[in-house]
C-alpha cells in the first residue's frame, strides 16, 4: 500500500485493483489505421541534455509493433523541438528506419534545423524538403508537421498556401500533414492564418481539396472533437482523418454513419496494449466490447494532456518507467520536474482503474522512491 497526494492536499491510500492490459493481438488492427506516437528515452547517466538511451528507446518501438499498432516516430511525444534537437532526430529517424522491417510507421517531417531568427517561405520549404528526402529514404510514410518557423513568418492564409503549395506540388508521394494545435505549442497559434480554429479547419479543407493526390491523411490536434468531425466531413475523398484528439479519441475513432477518423495519438503510446486490444474489437463488430476497454481510458488521458497541455510528456514518459518500460523517471532537457508529485499520483491511480498496469508490484516499488523524494510519507 501508498500514502499518495491529491489535489487539495488530501493524502490517500492506494493499493493496486484494477484489470491488468490485455494480451497483445495476433495481428495489426484492420478497420482503423493506428499510430502510436513513442517517446524516446533518455540516457540518464549522460552529460549531453540530449542524449538518447538508443537500445531502450529502440525497444520501445518493438513493443508498439508488437502491440499490433504502428509507430509514429520522432513527433510531438518524442520532444521534437522541446529538447530533442534535429541532429538526434536525424539519427533517431535512421535508427527507426533500420529496425522497421516492413512494419507500419511513419515520421515527423519538420523544420527545427533552421537557425534562430526570421525565415522565408522559401527556407521553410527548403527545410520540409530535407527532412522529408531523410524520411522518405527510411522507409517511413512523412508526416509534414506545422512548422513554427512558418507560424512566424506567415502574415496571413496566403503564406500557408504558398509554402504547402510548394511543397506538395514536389513531395514524389502522398504525406499526411499534421495540424497541432496551440495547447500542445503555444508558439503556433494562429496557424492556417487565422485565430478561430474553425475558420483554420476550413482554410486545411481547402488547401486538401487543391492539392489531394498529394495527402493521404491529416492528423488534426486541436482537442476539439466537433470540429475535428466536421473537418473531417468536408476533406476530399482520398484523404484521410487522423485524430490527435487525446480528449475525446473514443468516439472519433469509432465514427459515425458518415465516417471515422483513424487514430495518431500520444495517449496510445503509454496504453498501446489496451488500445490494440480494444482496435481488434472493432474489428470483430464488437463497438460495446470497443468502448468498455477504450473508455476506461479517457480520465487517464485526460489527465496527462491537462492544461499546460505541451507537458503531457512528462506523463507518458512517468507511465513507460511504471510498467517497465525503461530503468528510470529522467527525460530530454530535464522535463521530468515539468509535473508535481499530485499529478503523477493521480496518474498512478488512474492507469490502475484503467487496467493500464503491466505489473502493479513494479509500479508500486517504482512508485514510493518518488514518493519519498517528495517528502510523501
């Protein structure tokens, strides 16, 4: 048993109850394309703020396919431009490419190699060419991520148009693009050209329907399940919808009569056991057996993507040392300290009720150290 912190100061004892994860698929998803998008681990003992643990970061990789889903590599949950530079990008996108093996994944196409300060549309696209040629070349289907630099350089929807334009007109394949919406990176508001995120969602359908032989998919991040839905109902036919919605992921992978949306997701990366599980459920024509394992879920995620949203890492990365996954609480650029000791309590809680606990002895013992730091007794 723990002495665990909740909000409002309330301590709380907690022992372990909840189901335990499912058993890992015999094969991948068929009625939806799921991404799990990793998290890298650090090298604890490193000096560098950006060293990488290569074999345990690679290791987790080949649970997520294992798991039956894909890997989306080197996005948002990887601490792309929040403390894993481009160099290691680099590596951590050839490293993948290696081991992938005619395994689904795909990988952040982005911009984060340009030097600080005022860019052009055409150094931006210049930028995106590069790492795409780098993706591309590995194997991986590229994600065009939003791209900060163009957030700053842009004065109005006719910037996007132009450096996407560009783009898509040379990409020598379909792309998905990825559309991340301002809680998960302040420095991208107003993307699209415009403050209102439904005027933005029109601006993205706009921009698909030119350019569609082009774009295979769109991952949508704004948290924001009515727009993503109807967002989703106005893309061409050809282009698909990946929700990023890791609020309300449930119901908008399940769909509607008019649609679905596939699944590219941070939350999948610390459930993947669950979530392939309840995936193959779908498959069956079982939505009630979908739901009753996904939706357990939500508070969890919920809790992790919490306001400041673009800290969720820290939770992801809490859950990977729980269940094993990696020998230590220690992040990229130190992000572990970006999360109190309440909210990584609550995240405890809620993985067990979750059924998201691989080993609840583990968990435990790995637990109470933290604990103890933090003067919970």
């Amino acid at each position: 048993m723990l002495v665990l912190p909740a909000p409002g100061g309330e301590l709380l004892n907690w022992s372990p109850s909840g189901p335990r994860p499912p058993a890992p698929p015999e094969a991948p998803p068929a009625s939806r394309i799921a991404y799990a998008a990793a998290h890298v681990v650090a090298d604890a003992l490193a000096d560098e703020p950006c060293a990488v643990d290569w074999d345990t970061t690679l290791a987790f990789r080949e649970h997520l396919w294992s798991c039956g889903l894909g890997v989306a590599e080197a996005m948002d949950t990887a601490q792309r431009g929040m403390g894993l530079d481009w160099p290691t990008t680099r590596e951590l996108v050839t490293r993948t490419g290696a081991v992938a093996a005619g395994r689904r994944w795909c990988a952040g196409v982005g911009t984060d190699q340009l030097p600080p300060g005022p860019a052009t549309v055409s150094s931006i696209v210049d930028a995106w060419r590069e790492q795409l040629d780098l993706v591309s070349g590995a194997g991986a289907v590229p994600v065009v991520m939003a791209s900060r630099a163009l957030a700053a350089a842009a004065t109005g929807p006719g910037d996007y148009h132009a450096a996407y334009g560009k783009l898509l007109s040379e990409a020598g394949g379909p792309v998905l693009l990825h559309w991340l919406g301002e809680q998960f990176d302040p420095a991208l508001a107003g993307y699209w050209g415009h403050a209102d995120v439904r005027a933005a969602a029109r601006e993205l359908a706009a921009l698909c329907a030119e350019h569609a032989p082009a774009i295979a998919g769109v991952k949508v991040s704004v948290l924001d399940a009515e727009v993503e839905v109807e967002f989703r109902r106005a893309l061409p036919d050809g282009v698909a919808c990946y929700t990023g919605d890791d609020f309300n992921y449930p119901a908008l992978i399940a769909g509607d009569a008019e649609g679905h949306s596939e699944a590219l997701l941070g939350i999948f990366d610390p459930i993947a056991p669950v979530a392939a599980a309840a995936l193959r459920r779908l498959d069956d024509g079982d939505r009630a057996g979908f739901h009753a394992l996904l939706d357990p879920t939500v508070p969890l995620s919920r809790e992790i993507f919490r306001a400041p949203t673009r800290h969720y890492k820290t939770g992801v990365v809490f859950l990977a040392h729980l269940n094993g996954h990696q020998d230590h609480f220690r992040m990229i650029a130190g992000s572990e300290s970006a999360r109190t000791i309440t909210h990584l309590a609550t995240l405890l809680r809620l993985a067990d009720e979750a059924g998201v606990l691989a080993d609840p002895d583990l968990a435990e013992a790995r637990m109470r150290p933290l604990l103890q730091v933090a003067g919970v007794v």
